[in-house]
C-alpha cells in the first residue's frame, strides 16, 4: 500500500489486473485486424469504468496515477507513435526510424 501523502492507504497496483484484461480483450476482439489505429484506440479506452478515466482504465486517471505517455512501435514500417501525455488527451507523432547508408550497409 501507497504511504505518500494524499494517497496512504490505496493499493499500490490494484489497477494492474482489470488494465490488462480489458487490454488483452480488446486486442483479442480485433485479432486479425490490428493496426496502428487499433492500438491507439486501446490505449486511450475508458471502458472499464463506463467511458471515464479511472485508475483501473487502460488510459489510467485516478487517485494512485495517470498514463504519462505511451508509444507504439511498427518494426515493418519502421516507424513509432508517440503520444506525449495522456493518449485519451493527446494525439499520437509518427516518428520514422532512419538508416543511413553506413548502418545498413554494416548490417
């Protein structure tokens, strides 16, 4: 149990379990479909707690801590998702990775 200030007493990783499930149920639900779209849209859901941000969401917002960021990362197109700030709050940067002709060739 948390012994901070202000949150005393709160369960230090109740959350964990009910993110993962509706987490793994909804990758699940889209299994053969999954994109990065997808992924975004799991990582911003609120479903757990009827639509809003709870500690207990896949997009946490509650007593013992929020989601900070969150990333996603295509190794086929060799890109990533940033989202700086709560996923439910913020958009998603496609950032490239680039090779340049050295580090291929090395490979």
């Amino acid at each position: 149990y948390w012994t901070v200030e202000g949150m005393a007493g709160l369960e230090y990783a109740a959350s964990t379990k009910p993110r993962f499930e509706v987490a793994d149920r909804l990758l699940r639900d889209s299994s053969g479909a999954i994109d990065v779209g997808t992924l975004q849209r799991i990582l911003r859901d609120h479903s757990y707690n009827d639509g809003v941000g709870s500690d207990s969401t896949v997009c946490c917002h509650g007593a013992s801590g929020s989601t900070l960021a969150s990333f996603i990362v295509d190794i086929a197109s060799r890109a990533m998702w940033v989202c700086e700030g709560a996923p439910c709050e913020c958009d998603y940067d496609e950032v490239p990775f680039r090779w340049n002709d050295e580090t291929t060739s090395s490979r």
